[in-house]
C-alpha cells in the first residue's frame, strides 16, 4: 500500500512540475525589465534593463529575435541550464546577434554598472536554415561582427529569408545609400544620431535620434549623412 501511495505521489509531481515551471515563463511585455517601444506587423522592439545584481524572469521568445547590446554585460541561462557567460563581451554594441526562438531564456547582471539592450522580435518566421543551396544565405551565420576599422565607416550585412540586418558606421560628414526596404525597416541607434537622410523623391530630412531609440523607415532607398563629427553608429534591419 505504501509503495502505492509513493508512486501515486511521484507520478502526481512529475505532472505537477513541469506545469507549474511553465507557469513561471513570462512574455516580453509581461516581464518588468522588458519595456517595448515599437511594434508593428512585422517587428517588436523592446529595451531591456537590469541594475546591479539585478535578475528577469525567464522569457520565452516565439519568435526570431535580434539583439544589440547598448551597455554592458550579462550572464544568460537557456531553457532551464545553469547560468553562463556569453563567449564574447560586447559592452559597446559592435556586435549584433540573431536568434532563434526559444522556449525560455533568463538574463542576470553580476556586475556594478548597468546593463542595457535592445531587442527586436521579427514576426515572420526565418526558413535561412533550409536554404543551404542559395549561395545569398549562410544558415549557420548568427552573428554580426562591425568593420575593421572603429575609425572609418563600414556596412557589414546578414541576410536572412526574413530580415537583412545592416551594421552601420558613418564616420563624420560621410554619408551612405540603402535601399529600396523590401516592407520597410527598422533604424536601431547605437549611439546618439545627428544625420539627414534623403529619400527617393529628393526631399531631404534631419534625422536626431539618442542611443537605444527606434525609427520605422517606409519602402524606399535612402541616403544616410551623418552632420556630426563623431562616428554615429546605428543598425538598419530591413523586413523581407
């Protein structure tokens, strides 16, 4: 009878666990370090940030997601593991990753200074993985590194069957094409922007944004000058 009973109750908690830690997994918008501030048919943008020791829920993410780092560094555990450091620090943002979605993933800051970043949730699904034959695609490229030189202006590209994503530098007074967007696209700033931008009918507009802040860019081809004498550095993530 006891025996019974003993595998009654384990057979309960087996069931029990697994939901109850289900339970525990937090959307985006449901979690309070989480702050979205765009959203539209194709993209969600959020800022995430933690002070000192601070910790998230775990987050579940349906959906494809790119992230940029604005300052500096965390510990991650994904699905359940143990925490870990990622295999590079990124404090500045120079490096861009995309990731696929994940059942839940938890971030902790173990360090003194804040830390802060911007992800973007990209709403149609991503099939770069089944395309290996099409030479435009590499399925197991998920990171985007910055050009070679932090002193001169660069474009380093990836190119997903759902998002090309653009790592920008224009140093001082340079300026730069883009374009035509497929659907449109999402302008990331990196650092603080003091740029104009012409589009294709010739008009010409001032473009000021403070770093972490989004613009949503309608289809077309648009140059890109930066006014200031700093490097500006921004991420363009055009919707396909």
């Amino acid at each position: 009878m006891n025996r019974f009973v003993f595998s009654v109750l384990t057979f309960v908690l087996c069931a029990v666990v697994p939901a109850v830690t289900q339970s525990q997994v937090l959307t985006m918008d449901d979690e309070p370090h989480y702050s979205r501030i765009f959203s539209n048919e194709y993209c969600r943008a959020y800022v995430v940030n933690l002070g000192r020791l601070a910790e998230t829920k775990p987050v579940v993410h349906e959906h494809d997601w790119v992230r940029m780092t604005l300052g500096g560094a965390v510990e991650q555990a994904w699905n359940g593991t143990v925490f870990g450091r990622a295999p590079y620090e990124d404090p500045d943002g120079y490096v861009v990753s995309f990731l696929y979605p994940v059942s839940r993933v938890t971030i902790r800051n173990p360090r003194n200074e804040p830390y802060s970043a911007l992800i973007v949730e990209i709403m149609q699904e991503d099939d770069s993985r089944n395309q290996w034959r099409d030479p435009s695609f590499n399925p197991l490229s998920q990171t985007l590194g910055s050009g070679v030189d932090s002193h001169a202006s660069y474009v380093t590209t990836l190119t997903k069957t759902s998002v090309e994503i653009m790592n920008v530098q224009l140093v001082g007074g340079d300026a730069k094409e883009f374009g035509p967007m497929g659907r449109g696209g999402l302008l990331v700033a990196m650092t603080d922007l003091n740029m104009s931008y012409s589009e294709g009918n010739g008009a010409t507009k001032d473009l000021q944004l403070s770093k972490g802040e989004v613009k949503w860019l309608s289809v077309g081809r648009r140059t890109f000058k930066n006014l200031a004498a700093q490097p500006a550095r921004f991420v363009l993530l055009e919707m396909r």
